[in-house]
C-alpha cells in the first residue's frame, strides 16, 4: 500500500513538472526516472491498463513523449525527400510516427515491463555539449541482454532523445532508407496515410 | 566428392535462376552496395529457397520445447569457438582467447558437448569474432555488400573470410568434402528459426532488401567494434535539405 501511495506521489511529481527542476537533466538520470517510473507504474496497475489500453497510452504520451524529440527525428528520417515540404507537412509526418510509436510502445510495455528490466549504464567520459549516447541493457526473463542505447542531443528545452539504437541497429537510419523511396515514389500524403491505417491496424 | 560437387551446383544453379528472376536493378546505395542488381536477383534466389526452409524451421520451433532449443543453440555455438579463439589471437586479444579455450573445454566436458553453457554462469565470457572481423580491424574497413546463395547478406571481405574460416570451422568443413551434412543442415534450420520473428517485419517493408541489407550491415559494424561502434553522424542526414544533386532515381526509373 505504501508503495502504491508512493508511487502515485511519483506519477504526480512528474505531471507537475516539478521532478524536472529538482532533478539532475543529464540524458542518463532522465532515462533512468522516466523508463523506472513508467516501468514501475505498469507492473502496478497491470490489470486496470490490460482493460484499458487507452489509459495506457495516454501515459506514455504524458512521461515520455517529453523526453523525446519526434520532430528531429522525423527531419532526418525523411531526409532529402523532406526538402520542399511545407512544415505541416513534416510536422503532420512526425505525428503520424509519434502515434504509432505510443501504440507500440503502450504494447510493449504491456507485454514485456512484468517481464524484462532496465539496467541504464553509466555515462561514460564526459558529456558532450551537443550529442550524447545513453547505454542501456534489456535484461530478458530467461537470461541474455539485449543492448539498447539512446541518442540524445541538447536542445533549447533540455536533452532530448532522438534515435533508438538496438545491438548497432539505427531506429532513424533504417527508417530513413525505407521512408525516403516510399515518399518519392508515392508522396507523402499517401506515406502519412498508410502509417495512419498502421496505426489502426496495430490497435486491433 | 559427390556431396561436395552437389554445393557447387547448387551455387551455379542460384546463380542461373537468379538470371531469371525479374528483379529491378536499382542503385539505392551506390557506396556500400555497388553490385546491388546481382545481390538483389541472389537475394531473390534466397527467398525462393526460403519458401522450402522456412516451413521446415518453424515446425522445428514448433515441436522443439526452449530450452531444448537453447541447448542447440549453445551446442553451435560452442563449436564456432576454434575460429573465435584464432581470431582473438589475429587481433592481439589474448586474455580473451585463453578465456575462449576455458569456455570450450569447460561446455564440451562438463557442459555436455556444449548443450549447456556452464562457462557463462562461471563467469567465462563469450566473444565472437571471424576472419572477416579481424581483416577489418586490421584496417580492411569497407567491403562491397555481397549477397551470398544460401547464406545470405555478407561483404566481400566477409564473405572471403567465412570461406578460410570454414576450413577449420567443425561444422563449417562439410563444405569441403566432411560427410556431416545432416549436422550442416540442422545448424541451417536452427539458425533460420532465430530469424522467425522477424519476417512479418521484413514482409511488410516497402523494400526488403534494402531493410535486410541496413539490418545487417549495421548490426555486422556493431560485432567488428565489440557492441562499441563510434557514434554516427547525423548531421550528413541534414545536409540532404541543402545539396543540390538530384536524386538519381528520377533521372533513370
């Protein structure tokens, strides 16, 4: 019970935005709260998120989606095929990607937090002023860790993570070379489209 | 003799079906894949033969209970420690060599052929290295992407080194002229059900190929530095606002 208070306590500094001030903001504490918190949060109220995938969702919007910077990713995945673009545009793309990230990311969590563990490693030599990499390692149920880092690069509001990198495999390099074809041979209106369709599909 | 001239032909065979297969020849990555209208028609042999292959690793999976799985996993894996320990010696990685004979006569013994990797939970490392990762820390850094028949996504370089690797590898050496197919073909199978999870992905890419190609040649960076490959650039993906050149795509569709 203690916990459970303790933990709702958690949840609520971090909706105030207050954690942010008192805290330190370099990339690996801000990893380490946020996935612990969030991590923490699902293995608690398994059952209420299992029925309410929403409930779920709307977490993963509120914790982490400040960490990240979806609209950075999204210039450099779309890369050359961005250049003429108008803005919404891109920012209608980066929506797109940032829908079908919580959803996937709420399933995971759904499937996995009771289940694997995060060990964030150290930052390791000094911190870059501008780029940095934050270590982390998936620890699997059954033994063997999957090694998993963030790239993080410092922004007007702060770090913010730009790029998800497991066992040398670049989220925003793979992406890019799939994304960038699509959108010159189909438009980008039909790619926004079909990861919109994902979307739904994945939420069947 | 007979089995041994049986592979040959099989690669002179991927090679004149891939003449057939009617795949675009596009040039998506010009620097790392020069050769792409070959590896892509490979490629398509490969997928091909993954018609016969895959339905025989998913019943494997199927019937195979885990940890079962995981003993064949450890068994083949212990058997590529010979070319590791070489390849640590190559690259001057001797504390690490002495523990990959540790790991191999500990797994093999009291490991059970190496069914259990006791090694591990006793605080034996495991390390992977091949010739073609010890080429590149010699300095031999890029190689063309080279799609094998059969084997599938290499280098060059890599591919090169597998081929001496084989010739001391103890599953590696049925290709030339061992009679240990059935234990060749199992680690075939074994290895294809690993990749099971990731089909749906591959299937539903806009292009597969160039995600298998990302997929490996990333991943095979990541083996060569250790897990500790340098960060990436990102800004060259911002330069692409800014240059000038014009997609050649739309110059030659």
């Amino acid at each position: 019970m203690k916990l459970r208070i303790l933990l709702f306590a958690i949840t609520l500094v971090f909706s105030s935005g207050l954690l942010a001030q008192t805290q330190a903001d370099d990339p690996v504490s801000l990893v380490e709260s946020i996935t612990g918190a969030i991590f923490a949060d699902v293995t608690e109220n398994m059952e209420e998120y299992t029925a309410n995938p929403e409930a779920l969702e709307a977490l993963v919007r509120r914790d982490l989606m400040p960490l990240l910077d979806i609209n950075y990713s999204a210039r450099l995945i779309l890369g050359r095929a961005g250049r003429g673009l108008k803005q919404e545009k891109i920012d209608e793309f980066a929506t797109s990607m940032t829908d079908l990230l919580v959803n996937r990311y709420a399933k995971g969590l759904l499937y996995f937090s009771s289940e694997v563990k995060i060990r964030v490693l150290p930052q390791r030599g000094e911190l870059n002023e501008k780029l940095t990499r934050v270590r982390s390692r998936v620890v699997m149920p059954k033994g063997g860790e999957a090694p998993v880092d963030y790239a993080f690069h410092n922004t007007p509001d702060g770090w913010k993570a730009f790029d998800v990198i497991v066992e040398g495999i670049s989220y925003v390099t793979t992406y890019r070379n799939q994304i960038m074809p699509e959108v010159k041979a189909n438009g980008i209106d039909n790619v926004i489209e079909r990861l919109n369709k994902g979307q739904l599909e994945l939420a069947e | 003799m007979q089995k041994r001239l049986s592979l040959i032909s099989l690669l002179i065979l991927s090679l004149v079906l891939a003449g057939c297969a009617g795949t675009q020849s596009r040039h998506t990555d010009p620097e790392n894949d020069p050769w792409e209208g070959y590896n892509r028609k490979v490629y398509a042999f490969n997928d091909g033969l993954d018609k016969v292959v895959r339905p025989v690793a998913v019943a494997y999976d199927k019937i195979t209970p885990d940890p079962v799985q995981r003993g064949f996993g450890n068994f083949f894996r212990n058997l590529d420690a010979p070319v590791t320990y070489v390849n640590l010696v190559l690259q001057g990685k001797f504390k690490e060599s002495v523990e990959t004979i540790g790991r191999f006569l500990v797994n093999s013994t009291i490991g059970l052929l190496g069914f259990f990797d006791l090694a591990s939970k006793w605080g034996l490392p495991y390390y992977n290295e091949d010739l073609g990762q010890t080429l590149a820390t010699w300095g031999y850094e890029d190689s063309r992407y080279l799609m094998l028949p059969v084997f599938g996504p290499s280098t060059f370089r890599d591919g090169t080194g597998r081929l001496v690797d084989s010739y001391y590898h103890p599953v590696g050496r049925v290709l030339h002229g061992s009679n240990e197919w059935g234990l060749w073909i199992f680690r075939g199978i074994d290895t294809r059900a690993r990749y099971l999870d990731q089909d749906a992905e591959l299937q539903q890419a806009y292009d597969p190929y160039v995600l298998m190609r990302d997929v490996w040649i990333q991943n095979r960076q990541y083996q060569i530095y250790d897990g500790d490959p340098p960060m990436m650039d990102y800004d060259l993906y911002l330069d692409d606002y800014s240059e000038e050149e014009e997609p050649a795509t739309e110059v030659d569709p």
